[in-house]
C-alpha cells in the first residue's frame, strides 16, 4: 500500500466500503485481506488528492449509521412489549460490539481528521491554537458517533417502554420472583444508558441518573416506605431489625448486580432513610432494655443499622456509657473488708474487661464506644461518695500495686505480677489525681525498700518503666533516684567496711550494721515523732559515731538526721529454752535491751531512760505486748506506774520471725497526711501560675485573673477539675503571695499587681531562717521556671541503719 495522496474515486470506494461497515456492524465474518483493503480505503479518502474526502467519508458514514439504527429500531418494535427489554439487548450487544471494530476501521479518520478538530478545555477557554479546530469541531468520533445515534434514535425513542419494564422486573427480584435468564438482560440494557455516555469527559453518567436512576430510587424508596409500615405493625423489634438488616445487604447485592457503581451507596441510603431513619426514635425506645439485659444479638443489629446514620449511634453510645458507669460504681459500692483495694481493682478491671470484649464482638470495635468506655470508666474510678470528699481510687491503685510488689504478695509467680500490674495501668490511665497516687505509690515504695520487702527489684523498675510511659520522665524522676540512692547505698557501706578495716575498729563495733543514705528530695519520708531527743541504746552508739566520722570525712557540708522510727535490726533472743532470732524497730530493739539487767522494768522509767514521752512508748511496747514477748502489769491499759515485764516462758513455732512496729503499719493519719501534702504541691504550682500571668499582664482584675488561671491547671499528668477548688484554696493562693512581696491587692479596685523583686531582696523583707530561705528557695525557683538541681548542698540527706544486737539475759 503507497502512503502517497492519490485520486480517489468516492462513489466507488464508498460502495465497497459500506459493504464492509454492514458486516462488521451485524457481526459478520470479514476476511484478514478484506480488513485490511478497507482500512487501506478510508486512509486514501482522508489523503486524497487534489482535495481530502475526509468530510464526505465522515457524512456518509453518520448517513448509514442513522439507518442501521433506524432499520434495528423497527425489528426491536416488531418483536412487541413482551420481548421488548430481550430484543432491545440482543440489538444493543450486536450494535455496541460491532462500533467497537468499525472504529477501530476508522482509526486513521479519528486521529488524525477529528481528534486534530476538537477543541480542548483549555482551547475552548483560551481560543484555538490551529486553523483545523475551525473546520468541523462538532464531529465526533465514529465510536462517539454510533453512541450518540443509539441514544438519539434507539433510547429516546424506548426510553419510557424500557424504563417500565426494567422497574418492573427489578420490582420481581425484590420479591423473589425474577427469572435467573433475564439477569444479564437488565444488566445489559442498564449499562446501555451509560456507555452511551462514555465518550464524554464531563457528566457522563448524567443521561443514565436522569432517565432511570432517579425513578429506580423513587420507586425502592417507595416500596422499602410500604414495608416497613407492615413490618412495623406486624413484629416485635428483634424481628424488625433482622428483616430491616436482611433487606439492606439483600438491596446492597442487588445493587451491585444491576445498577452502576455509583448508585449503589445512594440505593443503600434510600432503604437506610425509608426503614430506619424514619423508624429511629421508635428503636431508640428499645435501647435501654437491650443494653440492661444485654441483649447482645439485639444490641448487634441495632449498631449495624444505626451506624450509617448521621449522628444514629450518639443516643446508644450515651446509653451504653451511663449503663457502665451505673454498673462500675454499683459494684465499687460493695466492696468490704481488709482487701478494699485489691477487691476495687479487679472488679473495675472485670467491668473494663466485659464491657471491651463486648464493644469488640458486638459494635466491631468501634473507637466511638471505647471512647464512651473510657468515661464511664472514668466516671466510675473518680467518682466521690461526697463532693467534700477526696476520691479513693489513687490510694487504693497504689495499695494493689504495693501488694503485688511485697515479698508477701501470695501471687504465685512473678510473670503473673507483672501480668497483674500491667492490668493496673488500665485503671491507672484512668484516675485524674494522678499525682495523689504518686505520692502513695513512693511512699509505699519507699517502705518497701528500705524494709527489704520488694519480691523483685526488676519488676519495680518494669512497674516504674509503665508509670513513664504513661506521664513521662517527670512523673516517675523521684522514683527513679530512689533506686539510685540505693545502688549508691550499697557502694557506700562498702567503702565504710573497707574504712574500719584501714582506721583498725572493724572488730570493735560488735555487731553488723549496714546504712542507706538517701536524699531527702527525693524520698517521701518525715523526720521522727521525737527528732533528737532519742537515745540511742549504747549497744548502737559506737556503730552510728563511727559511721558519722567516716560519712562527714567523705562529704563535708552535709547534714546527716538520722530517722530511727524507720530502722530496725534483729536480736537473738537467747534467755528462753531454744534461740529465737527476730527483726524488730529500733524503738522496739532499745526498749528490749533495758531488760538486760532486769526482768521487769516500769512504763516511767522506760520512758526517762530512751527519751520517750509515755505516749510514744506505749505505740512501740504494744507490737511486743501482742506477740507475747513482754507482758504488762495491771492487765489495763499502760499507764506511767505500769509495769513490763519480759516474758520468760515465750514459745514461737518459728524460730525467725519479724515484728511489725506501730510505725510501720498503715494509719488513716497517713493518709490525710499525704492527701495535705498534695494540696500543698498545688497549692504552690498554682501560685507558680499566678505569678507567671501577673509577669506578663503586670495589673489584672481578679476575676480575669481566675479565669487565666483556669486553662493552666493541668498538674503532673492529673486531670484536676478547677472548680473543684475551693474558694478559700483559691484566695489563700492569691494571699499566699502577698508576703513575698510579689504581688498587693490595690485598695479598692479588686485588682492584683505584680512587683519584680529578687530572691535576695525578698529575704531580707521577710528576715528568713535558712530553713525558711532554703523553701522560699525551692518555691521561687518553681516559679520563675528554672531548673532546681537535685542532690546540692541544700538537700538533706537521711540515713536509716540495720542492726544486729544480741539480748543476753542475765
């Protein structure tokens, strides 16, 4: 074949032509040869010479095509409405294919005679760019073109017949009745409405929306209003919902099977408005019924249905957390016993537990009811028996924790401590006053370290990790330096063996005695209840004097107070018929080394020789009067002229055992203690606020001081409820300020205003003590947001001993 442009005669050409475009329109077999003459003809037409005939080729063709369609038209009418939908599809799948190969004929014409012609978006905006997109820019391509014929001459000609029928049969399979056959034919003539359209680059399924998809919709719409008018009227909700859930998937398949891909979201919101929308506030009745006796099934279908909806599962969400909260805080409310905390952990735990696989079997694991899980859960672990009233739950969290962290704990193996404490982290993350538990948590530890008591010291640290992933680095620091002020303890005491050895009194100290010094920063531990005034037992004398020399002349500038209620050591007891060696405080220990030379002693004369008030003396001789190892004289309470008498006939199974001094056990006292003194951290952090503000704004009223303050109370990872706070709290923060001279309410204007003095100008305002000073010092530094650092000459750092008498009874 020459490519060169020749003189073509059209008449003849096109006659041959035609032929050709017949048979591949009907589908008829055409020869590889044949193919390709006529491809070979329709480039000669477009090239030829002197004059292309590319627009008569495209006019005759858009002739023929016209009456094909037209002649296709009357054997589809001839054929009746019965069988109109099935010759309607044998004409469009003979059509549509056959367009496919002729424009694939006409494959030189459309690139480069029509395409070249049609303007682009940016053409039609900006203007043409060539002469040739003058020419003809409305032709189409020749598969565009057939297209555009079927719509034109086939479709608006049936459209109405067809639309009806096709409802129709759609209407059948709804109710079961449909014929498998006629499947592919619905398939089939609802796809013609779309690829008739498919040439377009903008709205092409606008010509299939409008003819049948807004009357498809209008009709389902209909028909899913009429059910569920009758289903409403004949079943109970159950009932409802498993037909309502039925028909929806049903509809959904149905949708997928016929219609386009874009219809099927809005068939599935039209049986969605018609069946549950406008039926919710009638489901919405059931709700409460179904999650008080947990209708799980019930409780299933209920989300399924209502989740697509705007807004349809806030009720049931709302529903489901007050139920949770009423649940949480009808179990809490039972809890009696000695075991509270460990009964308030679990229980909680079992509620968080039941009420989470729930919300993963039944609502999928939708974060809309782990959200509403959280705040009950919330609700239920903050909640308080009266608003005057601190919550339990930090103090009873770190009593769990502290009685799976015991040597005593009676759990069995230490993979299932850390199983159970990583299960308190559930609760934990619920608790707001999180630095209350903080400060229960590190006292209890700070108990359990210094009494040895810790089951294994890699689970405390595991446990401190968690409570640092948790609230981060500042939440567990002091945590963190107590294990450190141990491991230094240790080094310590070795260097304080190695010391006696070189200064030759190893020997002379008699006993075993081991010190842990810790800062006092860090370590939430009180002086003594008679700080100074305790004598030491001359047993013990020696062993504190000559650890005193060695710790000053390693460190100078520290103080060294000594806390003897927290110390203990064994003595062996060696007057009664077998040894018996036992771990006592060293209060308990003094107390016992004065029956050394007497058997009986009076409550006075105990008291004068340890430096004890009586009271004193009582709580630490009670523990030894309950385990039988003294005895007192009247059997009445002690008074100043009772007697103690050691008891000489004492028996005990074990021949090791411990005694548990007044001071050791857990006292309500405690724990208003420490609730005091996490009001005062507040307190300081939220003059620390105050006077942040004040720096910057210099003159505020006060009422818009409060309300500055309000949005910066968030306190070492609590979630504290400003309003909460007292007004009287509130004002002493305020008032608490003005001896520092920071800030002066003026006279009659209930305004505050900042004063810009130095530390060292405050001091000497206020004639502080060092000790004074040294806290101004710390509050100051908090303030001002610097860096205090730990562990400096100003830290004060305890010292707790054990020791290891022997009682010889003489």
């Amino acid at each position: 074949m020459s490519l060169k442009p020749k003189v073509v005669d059209f008449n003849e050409t096109w006659n041959v032509l035609q032929q050709t475009i017949r048979g591949v329109l009907t589908l008829a077999d055409i020869p590889r040869a044949t193919w390709n003459d006529r491809f070979s003809d329709v480039y000669s037409l477009c090239v030829a010479y002197p004059e292309p005939l590319a627009d008569r080729l495209y006019n005759e063709t858009e002739k023929f095509l016209n009456d094909h369609v037209s002649n296709l038209l009357k054997n589809v009418n001839a054929k009746g409405e019965k069988c109109l939908l099935q010759a309607y599809h044998s004409a469009w799948s003979e059509y549509s294919q056959g367009l496919n190969y002729l424009h694939q004929l006409y494959l030189y014409l459309n690139q480069q005679h029509i395409k070249k012609a049609k303007l682009s978006e940016a053409e039609i905006i900006y203007g043409p760019n060539s002469v040739l997109a003058y020419q003809n820019p409305d032709q189409k391509e020749i598969g565009e073109l057939g297209l555009f014929i079927w719509k034109i001459k086939m479709i608006e000609s049936l459209k109405t017949s067809l639309v009806a029928i096709l409802l129709e049969e759609i209407h059948a399979d709804r109710l079961g009745e449909a014929q498998i056959s006629t499947t592919d034919v619905i398939c089939g003539v609802i796809d013609s409405f779309v690829r008739v359209e498919e040439y377009k680059t903008k709205g092409q399924l606008d010509f299939y929306q409008e003819i049948f998809e807004t009357q498809f919709l209008n009709q389902s719409g209909d028909f899913y209003s009429r059910e569920a008018s009758e289903l409403l009227q004949q079943s109970n909700v159950t009932r409802y919902m498993e037909r309502v859930t039925w028909r929806l998937s049903q509809e959904e398949l149905r949708a997928h099977k016929f219609l386009h891909v874009t219809s099927v979201s809005k068939v599935k919101h039209c049986c969605e408005e018609k069946m549950v929308a406008a039926h919710v506030e009638w489901l919405h009745t059931e709700v409460d019924d179904m999650i008080k006796n947990e209708r799980r099934k019930d409780l299933s279908l209920i989300y399924t249905l209502l989740k697509p909806l705007p807004s349809g599962l806030i009720h049931l969400v709302d529903k489901l957390a007050d139920h949770i909260a009423d649940e949480g805080i009808k179990v809490i409310g039972l809890l009696n016993g000695d075991n509270i905390h460990v009964q308030f952990i679990e229980n909680m735990l079992d509620v968080h537990t039941k009420y989470m696989e729930m919300i993963k079997d039944l609502f999928k694991g939708d974060q809309t009811f782990v959200g509403a899980l959280d705040k009950a859960c919330s609700t239920v672990v903050n909640h308080r028996v009266s608003p005057r009233q601190p919550t339990r739950a930090p103090e009873l969290l770190a009593k769990y924790c502290d009685s799976l962290l015991k040597k005593s704990s009676k759990v069995a193996s230490e993979s299932e401590v850390e199983e159970k404490l990583a299960r308190s982290i559930t609760i934990f993350k619920y608790v707001d006053d999180k630095d209350v538990f903080q400060k229960f948590y590190a006292r209890m530890l700070a108990k359990r370290l210094i009494h040895q008591q810790s089951q294994s010291m890699d689970t405390e640290e595991i446990m401190i990790d968690k409570l640092k992933q948790a609230c981060g680095y500042e939440f567990t620091n002091k945590l963190h330096r107590m294990f450190t002020d141990m491991t230094v303890s240790a080094d310590l005491n070795t260097k304080f063996v190695a010391y006696l050895r070189e200064n030759k009194t190893g020997n002379d100290l008699g006993i075993g005695f081991m010190v842990y010094v810790l800062q006092a920063g860090a370590w939430p531990l009180g002086l003594p209840p008679s700080p100074g005034l305790f004598h030491v037992p001359q047993q013990l004398e020696k062993s504190v004097q000559a650890f005193e020399q060695f710790y000053h002349a390693q460190f100078s500038g520290r103080k060294l107070t000594w806390l003897h209620h927290l110390c203990q050591g064994e003595l062996k007891l060696n007057y009664l018929k077998k040894p018996y060696l036992v771990t006592v405080q060293t209060y308990q220990m003094a107390l016992l080394l004065l029956f050394e030379q007497s058997n009986t002693i009076s409550c006075k004369e105990a008291a004068s020789s340890l430096h004890l008030s009586h009271d004193q003396l009582v709580k630490h001789a009670a523990s030894l009067i309950e385990s039988k190892i003294l005895k007192k004289s009247p059997e009445t309470d002690l008074q100043e002229d009772s007697t103690l008498i050691l008891n000489t006939n004492y028996y005990n199974k074990r021949t090791k055992f411990r005694i548990t001094g007044a001071l050791q056990r857990d006292s309500p006292q405690e724990a208003e203690a420490t609730h005091r003194s996490v009001d005062d951290d507040r307190k300081l952090y939220l003059q620390a606020a105050i006077v942040r503000i004040m720096k910057s704004r210099k003159i505020l009223k006060h009422n818009q001081l409060v309300q500055e303050v309000q949005p910066s109370w968030i306190y070492r990872g609590s979630k504290l409820d400003f309003h909460v706070l007292s007004l009287s709290c509130l004002l002493l923060c305020f008032s608490g300020l003005g001896p520092l001279q920071l800030m002066q309410q003026l006279p009659f204007h209930h305004k505050w205003m900042y004063h810009d003095l130095q530390f060292e100008e405050v001091c000497v305002l206020q004639d502080l003590t060092w000790k004074q000073q040294y806290t101004l010092y710390v509050t100051w530094m908090l303030l001002f947001d610097n860096t205090l650092t730990s562990g400096g000459r100003l830290s004060c750092t305890h010292t707790y001993t054990q020791i290891d008498p022997y009682l010889t009874h003489i």
